[in-house]
C-alpha cells in the first residue's frame, strides 16, 4: 500500500470531540477557588504577603458572590418583613439599587487605589488590586449567607451578620490602602474607608 492510500488516523484521532473538557475545566475553576478561599481564610497573613497570590479571576468571582449575597438578602428582607409572606417585583428592583450603591464604589475603588500608588512613582494594575479587594471581600461575602437562612428563618440576630459584612467592607477598603496604596499612611487610608462609606451612602439615597 502507498502512503497516499494509508488512512490519517493520527487527524481522525485528533478531531475527536471531548465532550468532559469543559465540566473539567469548570470542575478546575470550582476546586481551585474553593481552594483559594481556604487559604484566604486559613493563611491571611501567607496569602496577603505575597502578591503573586493576587489572582483576577478568583477576585471577580468573590465580588460578584459577595455583591449576588446582598441581592438575595435584601430580597428576603422585604419578602419577610410582612406576617404574612408577599413578594413584588419591586423587591428586586430595590434589591438591585442596593447592589449598584454598594458594587459602583468596589470598582471605582480598585481604580483609585492604583492611581494613589502611582502617584509614588510605582504602581501594581488594576488586576492586583481586584484580586486583592476580592480575597478580603470573601468574609464578608461568608457573612451576608450566613444571614440569609437566619433571615429565612425569621431569626432577629440576621442583621447583625449583614451589618458585620458591611464593616468589615469598609475596613478592606482601609486595609487595602494601608498596606499597598498609600502603605504606612494612616490618613489617607482613613479618608478612602470614609469615602467609600459616604460613597455607598449617597448613592443608597439616589438611586
């Protein structure tokens, strides 16, 4: 037989469909942020001191968990807040003002505080700083769900976890100033915990 006439099985083996390769890669994703998350939780001063450990990706995926949390409680909130239980349509669009006031002052903080450390000369990207907000919004994001059953379950204390996620909030904001942005000068990480307070704040009344 000629080779002209041989069959290509290294192109048909090739050209084969895998159909596990994307339920593997999400299977991947999954483990690797549960992972991440157990480090964060764990090993705070490990993962926080090294800024490899900064991953995009899995502080996109803490923020839009921690930012879906605040939807769903405040959801709850006014589903529950009746005797009887009645749900609205308002109650998501409210629900959503909620989530706009608090996740349009997260990204611009991520932004503001690169351009504070730039202004020293040196400045990381804008990916480190999400990695980074996102790795310290974890607790808070494990707060807010927390609250949620409790708020299902009608149990009084379920404010206090979604009050606790939100200061915590505010000293990540601090936190993330101190020690990269503006490192070492407590003033200025001060007036960006406050900003961001005032910030959330303001827009809660105008939205």
């Amino acid at each position: 037989m000629s080779e002209e006439q041989k069959p290509d099985t290294k192109e048909e083996s090739a050209s084969e469909p895998e159909p596990k390769g994307s339920q593997e890669s999400a299977s991947a994703v999954a483990e690797g942020y549960i992972g991440h998350v157990k480090e964060v939780l764990t090993q705070p001063d490990d993962h926080f001191a090294d800024d490899s450990k900064a991953s995009r990706n899995h502080g996109l995926i803490s923020a839009g968990l921690f930012l879906v949390m605040v939807f769903v409680f405040n959801v709850i909130t006014q589903v529950t807040r009746l005797s009887s239980w009645r749900f609205e349509f308002g109650f998501l669009t409210s629900s959503l003002r909620v989530v706009l006031a608090l996740g349009l002052p997260i990204v611009a903080t991520v932004f503001v505080l690169r351009w504070l450390e730039s202004r020293s000369g040196t400045a990381r990207s804008v990916d480190f700083y999400t990695g980074r907000f996102g790795a310290m919004l974890i607790l808070p994001m494990l707060l807010v769900a927390v609250g949620i059953p409790l708020n299902l379950l009608d149990v009084t204390v379920q404010g206090w976890f979604y009050g606790a996620a939100l200061i915590f909030t505010y000293i990540s904001v601090f936190m993330l100033s101190y020690l990269y942005a503006a490192k070492g000068k407590l003033q200025t990480a001060v007036l960006m915990a406050v900003g961001f307070y005032f910030a959330y704040r303001l827009l809660r009344m105008l939205l």
